[in-house]
C-alpha cells in the first residue's frame, strides 16, 4: 500500500494548490474569464463621424475645377480684416501721392473711382459664386440630416412594434400602450410635408 500513497502525494505536488478544481489554473477552481473588449468612447466616435465627413467635404472641393478654387480662396481673403486694411492703406498712398507728390489722378480722383468700380463688381461675382458653392454644401448637408432622420423613423418604429407585441404577449391592458401603438404605424414623409405646407398656408392666410 505504500507505493500507492507515494503515488497520490507526486500527483498532489504535480497539481498543485492551483490547479485542483477543473484545473485552470486560477486557484480557486473557477474558470478565468477572457479580458473584456474595450468599446470606443463617444469623443473617439464623434471624432471618427466628424473627419469623415470632413473628408468627403475636402474631396468635393478638390473635385471642383481650379477657377472655382481660386475663387473660393479670394473670397475668404476678402472677407478678413486684412484685406480691409490693404484698401484703406492703398486709398490713402494714392490720394496723398496724387495730391502732394504726382498729379495722374488729381482730385476728384476719376481714375481711383475707376479702380474702385471694377474692384465692386469683381468681389460681387466672385462672392456670388462663393454663396453658390456654399448653398451646394448646405443642401447636401441638409440632405444627409434627412437621410439618416428617415433611418432613425424607421428604427425607431421597428423598436415600437416590437415593444407592443411585447406588451400584447405580457397582457398589458390597451389603455397602456396605446399611443405607442399609433406611434409605431410607418410615417409617410411626403403626408408630412404636406401637413406642413397646409399649416404654413393658413398661417399665412390668417395674417
């Protein structure tokens, strides 16, 4: 019997006190559960939503031909502080110039009104075509929101028929979930707008 014994205590040493149990190896006999994963916070998800779309914006204004660049480019310049103080530096230099240095353009100044003249109407176009280019990136935008609008109706109706039949199934009374079953009916944008345009039309009638 006593090769038998020896036996049993080099197998307990070989185990040991860890590894009794199921034999994981975490000493208490319960399994060692994986490391969790990690979910992305929200600033990491916001951040990742805004330089995408960032980037579809930076590569429909590398899409658009050089000229209109260029004029998106100018019109920023001309609508900075900077670009106010070059004219009033430059009116300056040439009012004093031709007034007490050189007479090219002696008062009234015709020439100088000239140069103003065609300065006002290149600025009008050039910040015409700047509105333009920004009306198209504000529709695009406003059509994105009503994408993802529609996307979230259609969820959220999905997640209402779903709670009612899982208050039918619980046997909560109608007068319950009601309202939540009307709410969970699929919303037809086009009645919406229409609704919209009726209310803004009697508003405007009643005024």
């Amino acid at each position: 019997m006593q090769p038998e014994k020896d036996t049993k205590e080099a197998a307990g040493k070989r185990n040991g006190p860890g590894n009794s149990g199921n034999g994981n190896g975490n000493g208490n006999g319960k399994p060692r559960r994986p490391p969790g994963r990690k979910h992305p916070s929200l600033q990491a998800l916001t951040h990742r939503n805004i330089e995408s779309i960032l980037e579809l914006e930076e590569e429909n204004r590398r899409a658009k031909p050089m000229l209109y660049r260029l004029v998106s480019r100018v019109s920023r310049y001309c609508g900075t502080v900077a670009f106010l103080w070059w004219n009033l530096a430059f009116f300056a230099t040439w009012i004093l110039l031709n007034q007490f240095v050189w007479h090219i353009d002696p008062y009234p100044f015709t020439f100088l009104l000239f140069l103003v003249s065609i300065e006002a109407i290149v600025l009008a176009i050039m910040i015409l075509i700047s509105q333009n280019m920004s009306a198209e990136e504000s529709e695009r935008r406003h059509h994105l929101d009503l994408q993802i609008n529609l996307l979230n109706e259609r969820e959220m109706t999905a997640l209402l028929r779903l709670a009612t039949r899982m208050a039918e199934k619980m046997e909560v009374p109608q007068e319950l979930h009601g309202e939540v079953k009307a709410l969970a009916e699929r919303t037809d944008p086009g009645k919406v707008l229409h609704q919209i345009v009726e209310a803004e039309a009697s508003h405007e009638e009643r005024f």
